[in-house]
C-alpha cells in the first residue's frame, strides 16, 4: 500500500467513526512560545483536550506535519525523521479505551494489513507515588482483541530484564508509558496535561539478526530496546491528568490523543525495516544518486539519509504558512542548519554542482504538493531561500573545513578540546552551526568548548539563539492572564495595521509570552514613525471603548465572507471559531483563531509598541507591550 493510501484510508476510517477530518495546523506554533515546533498532533489542540469546546465537536481525525528538532542527530538510524507526519485520532471526552483499541487494531489489521502475530503492545504499569493504577483495563481489551485474531496474548511484567518470553503484553513505567508533552510525570511542569499510554509495536522479524548485532546484545531482547527488532508505529495516550502543585488532579474529561507515523506505518505495510525504503523517499533517494554520480543508497545509507530527511524538513519549514527563512535564530538557525548539514553530507558523496539542494527540494515539493498545497504556494520562496542558503555556505565550507583540520592537528595531540574561539571562529567566518562543529569533532574524538563559544558569541552582541531549540519548556500552551491579554491586543493590532497600512497586511506569526508580544505581518518597507502612532492610538482607542470580545462558530466560507482575517489553515466547509471585538456597528475585528481571549478589551492597559524591524524579505516584525500605570 503507497503512503497516500494509508493516509486516506486513515482519515475515512475515523471519519466513518464519526469523526470530523481536520487539516494539518502550522508547523509553527501559534500563541505558545513555548515550543519551536509543532512536533506532536496533540500539540495544536491542547486546550481542547483541556475542556474548551472544539468547534468541529468531539471526534477529531488529520495527518498533522510534525518536526523534532531534537532528532537532528538521530537521522541515519533507518528509522528517524526530523519532519514526519503524525496520524492522529482525538476523542475529547467521548470515546475510551475500548473503542480506541479496537479501531487501532481493526484499521491496523483488516485496512493496512499488518499480520497480528507480528503486533506486540505495551501499557503503564501504574505509579503509586501518583496515585495512577496498572492499565489493567487495556490489557483485558488488547487480550480480546488478540483472541479474536487468534493470537495467544500473556501479559508480563519486566521485559526489561526478562526480555518478551512468550508474551504479547507489556507493562512499563513513567519512561515508557506515560506520555506528555514534556515526558513523565516527574518532568511535567504545573497546569501541564498527560496520561498513561499504550504503544504498538511491529516485529520486524528475528531473522534480521539485530539484537545479536546491536549495542545491547548483552541484555534480553524487548519491545523497548532499540537494537532494531521491533518498531514503535503508534501510540494511544489516555490524556486524562493535569499536574498540580500537590500531584496530579484528573481532568473534566477523559481524552484519547492517538498518534502514528505515517512514515513508520508505511514501511511496515510494505514490509521494510527502513523509512527510507518507503516510497515517502523514493524520488528524493534517486535524485541524490542521479545528483552524486551514481552513488548508491544503501551503500552510503547514513550521508543519503541526512541529505533527504533535511531537506525534506527544511522544505517544510520554509513552505510552512508561517514559513520560515534561515537565519542565526529561532525556527531560522533550524532550517539553516538542516541546509548547511545535507550541504556538508553532500560533499561527502562528491555532489560538488553548486545549487543542487534546489533540485532536491523540487523534488520534495512534487512528491507533496497535492497534500500541502502550502508547498506548491510557497515554492518560489522555497527554491530561492535554498539556493541562496546553499550558495553561501558553499562559499566557505571547503575552507572552513581546511581549517577545521588544521585546528583538529594541533589540539589532537594534548588538549582534544576545541576551544570557544575556534569554535566561534569557524561560526562567524565559515559559518558552521556550532552542532556540526560538535559532529566534526566527535567523528575525530575530540569535544568543543560550548560554554567557551557561548561566551564568545555574547561578547560579540550576536543574539544567542534559543538553546534548547524545539525543547518544549514551558508548561500548558501558556493561557495565564497576561498572555490571554497580550493575545486579544494582537487581533486588535492586526486589524490596525491593516486599516493604517492596508489589506495586503496579514498575519506571519506570532509569539507571546507574559511579558510581551512578538508579531510577525507581510509589508514592504519600514513603518514610519506617524504610521506607529497611528497603529498605537487606533488599539488604545479601542481599548477605551471597552469592547466586548464575543465568538461565533461558521463555516470557513461564511468566515470569509465576514470579512475575518486569519491564518486559513482550515478547509472549505469546516466549522471554524470566529472571535469578534465590539458589536454590530462598532465591531473592530474579526479573526478565525482558537482562543483564549478576554472577555472585554477594557482591562487591557495602554498598547505600546517597543520596537519595528525587519523580519525577513516582505515581512515587519512589531514588538509590542500593555503598560499598567
Ligand atoms: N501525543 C502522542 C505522541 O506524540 C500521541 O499522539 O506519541
């Protein structure tokens, strides 16, 4: 079966199971700064799974774009990707476990056609400390669902040390079987939302040898072991706890948040043990041999998989809606470094032809466009930041790694630790992210000074990146007061610049936290200072008016025809929130958005904005603040 149809046949499944299809939200998140990235389906509809109401009701199936940032260096495996797709299927507190484990199983079984006996399952294992019982409920309905399908299915307890014997079930703990955004409950901040989960696992066959060739061929063979026997290809989490100061309370509702690579349920039905094999990477694999001479995959698996996955990534980035540009920061020091990174392993495989990312990418949009029309939208401005970022990289690298040797020679001997100023060097004047710095080095079994080159960097006024890029850090999709205040402002801005600066002007993105708002908006050209105090006075002199905020639930077309401005991420005839400022002939703005918002515009402040500069070609970036006196 090809990708396209799994994902179809995914979507009609559930949809015949009552639920409503959902286009993929932006790979970039809208109203949370607390992640780079969107990398999870569940991510963009937390505050439903929290109680709000979800205007398409209670049962929600799409194939969500998803990057890892934090999986950069995992690519080469056979079966990681920093860009994937996440099959997902929501109940907000309507169906349970029951239906959930069925469904899974049925579409696994009689739609994809994977064999049963092949499928293995795990569930949590309880924690008393939390006061979360063993899932002894999902084990009694995986145990029927195994019987049906004639496949004998005993539960046991410490795979870990045990291996999987004769078992089909498996319990596990906080590591393994609970799922949250930030990972096991003693890692979740207060307010953050999670719950037990039960993985699916595909035996991909003992004939493969793996475990016996693996890094833990000293330890049993289970499930969770990674040696390459079994894969992970899904996920049910029961999001049914909030964290508290004390521990965790259970929420209003009982949630299902399914997840499934599309990726890895792909290669299991076409019965490989490598995501590349799939035809998810065909075209992109062969352009690479066409563009390195005839190089072949599977002798060059590790340099042919970096290439494919980052560009693949990095075109998703850049065509995202809110698309991205390379640059030193943020989501842009991301997709740099994916370029930079395919550029160097494309180097590795003699592709010396200047500007051959540019054809991958090509590639990678036709493969995709007819899924995410976003890409076909967005090509130009996809081939050409390519292209440009490529060229100047290209422009140093062979350079850069000139010296990066010559550094290499000298430290080798003593030190084996690149210093700050290396590091910094090769930064600023080759332009090497300091993680393929960190690569090179390993691969020669040296380290680099990364708190060394982190001074460096802050001596030189550069603005040091995010960190802990595409780590989520922060707790639920921040609704405290102040952000919820900061949001509403951010509809009344928008609507503002456009009635100063014109109707061309839309939102780019986003980004809030307490203490200010980050807005992103196409214009050509700087603001004039009259145009700034204009934008400022028409948001305060709404304020003083002391608007409403109301929202109305319509179709997108309505929406439209409304007038109200937002991202259209959604698909004709989805229902869709419509938030609106004043009433009848006073209203002030209508934006398609999922909330939270304040319920009147009068406590907002006074509407300051610090700063107004360019954020990429064609697009203003506005900081803003609610000053209090
Ligand atoms: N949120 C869960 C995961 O990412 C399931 O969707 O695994």
């Amino acid at each position: 079966m090809t990708s396209k149809e799994i994902r179809q046949k995914y979507l009609n499944f559930f949809k015949e199971r009552g639920h409503a299809v959902v286009p993929s939200a932006s790979l970039i998140p809208e109203n949370d700064s607390s992640s780079l990235f969107i990398s999870s389906g569940m991510q963009p509809l937390v505050p439903y799974l929290a109680g709000e109401n979800h205007p398409e009701g209670k049962r929600l199936v799409n194939s969500q774009k998803c990057f890892r940032s934090g999986d950069i260096e995992e690519v080469g495996d056979n079966r990681h990707n920093t860009f994937f797709e996440m099959l997902g299927n929501w109940s907000f507190g309507d169906y349970f476990k029951k239906e959930q484990l069925r469904w899974l199983f049925e579409f696994l079984v009689k739609e994809v056609g994977l064999d049963p006996k092949r499928i293995y399952v795990t569930v949590y294992s309880g924690n008393k400390k939390i006061g979360v019982e063993k899932d002894s409920e999902s084990v009694e309905i995986w145990q029927e669902l195994f019987k049906e399908a004639g496949v004998e299915a005993k539960d046991y307890d410490n795979a870990e040390e045990k291996g999987i014997r004769d078992g089909r079930i498996f319990y596990y703990g906080d590591e393994k079987n609970w799922w949250s955004r930030s990972g096991k409950p003693a890692d979740m901040p207060v307010g953050e939302i999670g719950g037990p989960d039960s993985e699916i696992f595909y035996d991909l066959g003992t004939d493969l040898k793996k475990h016996e060739n693996s890094k833990w061929k000293d330890k049993p063979c289970h499930v969770n072991c990674d040696c390459g026997r079994f894969i992970e290809i899904g996920n049910s989490v029961f999001i049914q706890y909030k964290k508290t100061k004390d521990g965790f309370e259970q929420l209003k509702q009982k949630n299902v948040d399914f997840g499934g690579g599309l990726e890895r349920v792909t290669m299991v039905s076409q019965n490989e043990d490598n995501v590349f094999e799939t035809d998810l990477f065909e075209n992109i694999l062969n352009k690479i041999e066409e563009l390195s001479g005839g190089k072949k995959y599977r002798e060059h698996t590790r340099a042919f998989e970096v290439i494919a996955d980052h560009l693949k990534g990095a075109c998703f980035l850049m065509g995202d809606d809110k698309g991205i540009t390379p640059s030193n920061v943020d989501q842009g020091y991301i997709v740099r470094r994916l370029i930079r990174r395919a550029v160097r392993f494309g180097r590795e495989l003699g592709i010396n032809n200047i500007g051959w990312t540019k054809d991958v990418a090509e590639i990678v949009i036709n493969d995709y466009k007819e899924i995410y029309a976003e890409l076909e939208k967005n090509k130009k401005f996809i081939l050409s930041e390519t292209e440009k970022e490529e060229k100047k990289f290209q422009k140093t690298l062979k350079k850069g790694l000139k010296e990066f040797t010559a550094i290499a020679k000298i430290i080798q001997v003593k030190v084996k630790i690149i210093s700050g100023e290396d590091v910094f060097k090769l930064y600023q004047s080759y332009g090497f992210p300091i993680e393929m710095t960190e690569e090179l080095a390993t691969e020669k079994g040296l380290r680099v000074d990364s708190a060394g080159f982190k001074k460096e960097l802050e001596k030189h006024q550069e603005l040091s990146r995010t960190a802990s890029a595409g780590k989520f850090k922060g707790g639920l999709a921040d609704s405290s007061e102040k952000t919820t205040r900061l949001h509403t402002a951010a509809h009344l801005l928008l609507e503002a610049l456009r009635r100063v600066l014109g109707e061309h002007v839309y939102q780019r993105g986003s980004n809030i936290t307490a203490e200010r708002l980050r807005f992103d908006f196409n214009h050509d050209g700087k603001l004039s200072d009259q145009e700034k105090q204009k934008v400022e006075d028409m948001v305060n002199e709404q304020i003083s008016k002391k608007l409403d905020v109301t929202t109305q639930e319509m179709n997108l077309e309505e929406a439209k025809k409304q007038g109200a401005t937002g991202i259209f991420t959604s698909k004709y005839g989805e229902k869709v929130k419509v938030y609106i400022i004043g009433k009848d002939e006073h209203i002030f703005s209508r934006e398609i958005c999922g909330g939270p918002h304040v319920e009147n515009i009068s406590n907002l402040g006074k509407f300051k904005i610090k700063k107004e500069k360019s954020s990429s070609a064609g697009v203003r970036r506005i900081k803003a603040v609610l000053e209090f006196s």
